[in-house]
C-alpha cells in the first residue's frame, strides 16, 4: 500500500511553487494518500505482459521536416505578458534557483 | 570568500582524481527541436518564437527529424549503441529561461548509449567510454538589470529573450574518469576537443565554444589515492559540478582549480559540499551556484504529447555509412602520408589549415610545399586582416597552381608573394596574374649577364674578396643583381653567373 508522509507533501508543494500552510498540509496528505492508492489498484489488475503506457496510441517515428514555419513578432509574443521590455519578457527577480 | 588550495602536486601525493564530463552540443538544424520556429544566431529578441516554444496552452511539440538523425550521427561516432525505442521525458523546473515550466528532454531512455572515444595526450592514450547522449533543448536567455554587477544577485528584475528557447541540443555525458592522475586537466581538455573536431567532421553543429554551441560542464571529484597494486576498488568521493565552461583552456584550468579546492577541504578533515560551481573566465576560480537537486526532484515523466522515436536498424547503418573519418585518426594517417612532424602537425591544426593542406596536396603540391604557403604567408595575412584562413579569396587549386609555378621556373616564392597579393585583389588565376604583372623570372642570359657585370663593377671589394676564395661574399653580389633584375631573375643561377664571372 502507497504512502505518502505529510513532509513527502510539503516538499511537493515547495518544488511545485504551491504555499501550503499547516492546515492545508493535514487536509491533504491523507487526501493523496487515498488517490494513490485508487491509481495502486491498476497495478494490481496489469499483469506482466502489459507495458506501461505514455501514450494512448501506439505510434512511432513521427517527425517534422526541418522546415521553417513562421514565427509570431516580438509584438504578439508579448501581448499576453504582464511585463514587457525592449522587446523581452520581463520577470522578478530569481533568487536562489539559478539552472 | 576566497577558497584555501593545495599545490596540484601535492594534490596528486594524496588523492587520485575522478572525471565526469557533460557537453552540451547545439545542432545546426534550421529550425528547432519541436517547431519550425529558424534558429539563426542574432536575431532581434523574442522574433524566433512561437506558441510551442512559448509554452502557450494548446499547443503541440513535433520532433524535427533531422535532430534526430544528427542525435544519430553522433552517437555512432562515439561508438555508441543507438535505443530501438526510445521516449523524451519532461525535466520539471520553474526558472523563467523555460516558459513552459519544464524542459524537454531524454531520461532514462537515451538514443545513444554504452560508447567510448579515445583520447590522446602527448602520444598517451586514454579511453574515455561514453554513458549517453541524449536528445533536450536549448533554453532562453535571461538578462538580470539593476543590482551593482549585472549579475544575477542583486538583480531587480530579469528581461528574457526566447529566441533560444527550444533550438536542439545533444547533451554527452561522460562515465567517470579514473586512473588520468596528473593528467587529469589535460585528458578532459583533450575530450573535449576530439569530441569538437567530431561535432565538425559531422557537420552537425557550428561548434563554436566562445558562441556558445558546445558548452562543457565539468565535474570531478577526488579519492584517496590508493597504493599501486593494491585490490582496494576506489571509491569515489563527493563531486562538484562547474557549469558553462566555454574554452579549451577553461576546461583543463576548471579541473586543475577543483583539484586543489578539493584536496584542500579533504585534508582540513572536512566535507566537499555536492553542488554546483560557476566557472569565473576572468579569474579562473569557481564560485558556489546552488546544491544540487536530488534527480528526482525534477520530477521526470514521460513526455505526453511526443510519441516514442524508434530508429530503425536500417536507418542507422545507412546514417552509419555517413560517417566521415574519425578526426583523430584522420590525422594520425596524414601526418604518416606527409612525413610531418609533430609540431608541424600541430601547428598546420592549430592553423584550421588541415584540409587546405589537405586539398592543396591533392591539387598536386608536396606537402612540405603546401603547409609552407598555409602556415605562412596565407596564415599571416589571414590573421593581419582578421579574417578566416578559408575566407581569403585563395584556394588550395590556387595554392597549388602558385608552386606549380615556383616548380617549374616561372616565379621564385618572392615573386609568388605578389602572386598571392593579386588573388587577394582578385585578379585572375595565379598564370594570369603572372602574366597580368609582368613577374616572370628573367631567363635571357645576356640580360642577366648585364647585371652581374653592373653589379661587379659597383662593389669591386666584394669582387676581389670572392676572386680570393671566400665565395660567401657572393650573397652580396646576388642581392645587387635580385635588386637589378627586380627580384625577377633566379637566384641561383645569378650565383652561378658571378662565381663563373669571378673564378
């Protein structure tokens, strides 16, 4: 039987950018535990012979011509962003999580 | 915050060190990894953009097949195994350089795998075996304004730019590299650049470190050194990560730097922290960046919207047989044809003149002949006018035809020299420009014999001198008649001529 602890929570909600306060966290934990273990009962009833599926339907190998298709302008690209300037996107400022 | 360091021997008395090294290569496909958005280098900001590489809602990757066939390419010059199925995964990160709050990319399942290169330092062979390459995309670039450096820390806010955003990448990723010792910095300088002149060979990237389009990230890590002979299996100690090391020589500097960072924490009794470091060009230090993240807390899955890429063995022996000629091997048989030393090899390389050499001698030069005029007199002007040595307006066809003439009589290399002037100015092939230039060498005796007399009569001390036996007073007289003749006669039949005249 999956289990997940409340800090497994916590921490899920800190990589995920989701504040969850105590509260929030002993509502929840409990709540993923019960989902966990409905999507457990799958595993169950596959046996062996039947692979895990990422993709409802079995097709390889499809590929686009490395062809230039048009891109949209610096104008529509920033129409939905809250900020922009010279032409970029405009975001806070990043701490502590340098890539 | 300056860190404490060991003398690098010092560092070799006490530790053996351990290699990882993880380069990154950009393609040079025309559009990027999952949309026909171009990837040209310097376009205005946010210009090479779409819904997909925005990450906007609704819209769908499709995988651009010449990637994969470069991704293919590549794995096979490394001598790697290719996947017969393979999936991209989804890396999961929030930092703004990926709008879509992810990065697409390959994890457990690699299109290329299990391979090796062997690496040459000074006439040492060390294989280097190839955990995987795999396929991921590039992301945007992030400019942080305000705060006192620029930097990122202390930056008010960040403007980004997605042009880069999604244009393919082959991530190649070393297994650790043990037993290099004192070599250490050298073996990981010299991976990186074989694996270069094999990205080059390929044809699959633009390859250019100081642009960006080959970037290494290299981690190390120190053990104690165990004794020779012992059966002790090494184990391998806490590693650190430099990130974007973008030359040669910042590689070899890197590891040199980790190395006595290192031995100084270990021999304080002390802990090496498992992070990442930043790599500083102008002080060739690494700095702290963040600790690294666990894998896991990227949270992998297998990317939904993208189906499985399954090569087909047909598909990969026929990309097989694309293959050119393993760079370093390619070298070892031409310097063997050439009878070139090492230095003469290296400096021919080293001078992106290979090829043209290459070219020249099959065009009917010796090589001696050819690496002469590449290394010399083309490779001066290429660098006084800064421009690339291929670039000069003169070919090897051209080069060749130059010695052609020098063989033959026609011109001396000084002559050749104004030769070489007129293809800069693109005045005709090398035979016209002779012609053009008037530069033939003078063979008609009498008018030569004029000038040996002129030129006897002006100096008679040197004539005396010579009449005396010291013939080495000659190249006086040779330089009279050269000045004469503007330089259009053939130095050593004047020579004959005055030693005749003078005997």
């Amino acid at each position: 039987m999956p289990e997940i602890s409340r800090d497994e929570v916590a921490h899920l909600a800190d990589l995920a950018r989701i504040d969850l306060d105590d509260a929030e966290l002993d509502h929840l934990a409990p709540q993923l535990a019960v989902i966990l273990e409905s999507v457990a009962s799958i595993r169950g009833v596959a046996g062996d012979d039947v692979p895990p599926t990422s993709h409802p339907i079995p097709l390889t190998n499809v590929f686009r011509e490395d062809v230039v298709t048009p891109s949209l302008t610096a104008e529509q690209a920033l129409s939905g962003a809250p900020a922009s300037e010279d032409g970029r996107f405009s975001v806070p400022r990043i701490l502590g999580d340098e890539q | 915050m300056s860190d404490t360091l060991v003398p690098f021997d010092d560092v070799l008395a006490s530790y053996d060190p351990a290699l990882g090294l993880e380069v990154h290569v950009e393609l040079n496909t025309v559009t990027k990894m999952f949309c026909g958005c171009p990837t040209e280098f310097g376009a205005e900001p946010n210009t090479q953009v779409c819904p997909t590489c925005l990450g906007l809602p609704g819209s769908m990757p499709v995988v651009n097949g010449k990637a994969v066939e470069s991704a293919v390419r590549i794995g096979l010059a490394l001598n790697c195994r290719i996947a017969e199925w393979c999936r991209f995964a989804r890396k999961n990160y929030f930092y703004p350089d990926m709008p879509k709050n992810f990065q697409t990319s390959q994890y457990d399942e690699p299109i290329a795998f299990d391979g090796f290169m062997d690496v040459d330092v000074d006439g040492e062979t060390f294989r280097v075996e190839i955990e995987r390459a795999h396929m991921e995309e590039d992301t945007g670039k992030s400019t942080h304004i305000g705060g006192a450096t620029g930097r990122i820390h202390g930056a008010d806010y960040s403007l980004v730019d997605y042009n880069r955003a999604g244009i393919p990448l082959i991530e190649i990723v070393t297994k650790p590299i043990v037993g290099a010792g004192a070599k250490a910095p050298e073996v990981a300088r010299a991976y990186v650049a074989q694996l270069r002149d094999l990205i080059v060979a390929l044809g699959v990237s633009d390859a250019r470190m100081e642009q960006g389009s080959i970037r290494a990230d290299v981690n190390l890590s120190l053990a104690p050194k165990v004794s020779t002979g012992s059966t002790t299996k090494p184990v391998l100690g806490t590693r650190t990560e430099t990130k974007n090391v973008n030359s040669l020589r910042s590689v070899e500097r890197a590891v040199r730097y980790e190395m006595s960072r290192h031995a100084a924490i270990l021999d304080a009794g002390e802990k090496v922290l498992q992070e990442t470091r930043h790599w500083h060009e102008d002080t060739g230090i690494t700095t702290s960046g963040r600790e690294k993240s666990d894998a896991e807390d990227y949270r992998y899955f297998p990317e939904p919207d993208l189906v499985p890429v399954a090569p087909s063995r047909e598909w990969v022996e026929e990309l097989r047989a694309t293959l050119p000629e393993n760079p370093t091997a390619q070298r070892a048989r031409l310097q063997a044809e050439w009878g070139f030393s090492d230095l003469e090899m290296r400096d021919t390389v080293g001078a992106g003149a290979l090829a043209l050499v290459e070219e020249t001698v099959a065009a009917g030069s010796s090589p001696q002949a050819a690496r002469k005029w590449w290394l010399g007199e083309l490779a001066r002007r290429a660098n006084d006018t800064d421009t690339a040595i291929d670039a000069l307006g003169v070919t090897a066809a051209d080069v060749a035809a130059v010695q052609a003439l020098v063989d033959a009589g026609t011109i001396n290399d000084k002559l050749a020299r104004s030769v070489f002037e007129g293809l800069y100015a693109g005045e005709g092939t090398p035979e016209e420009i002779v012609a053009a230039r008037g530069l033939e060498i003078v063979s008609d005796e009498g008018a030569l014999s004029a000038a040996v007399d002129k030129a006897i009569a002006a100096n008679p001390d040197v004539a005396d001198k010579i009449r005396d036996g010291k013939v080495a007073a000659a190249g006086a007289l040779i330089g009279a008649v050269m000045k004469e003749m503007r330089g259009q006669a053939d130095a050593g039949r004047v020579r004959e001529l005055i030693l005749a005249k003078l005997s």
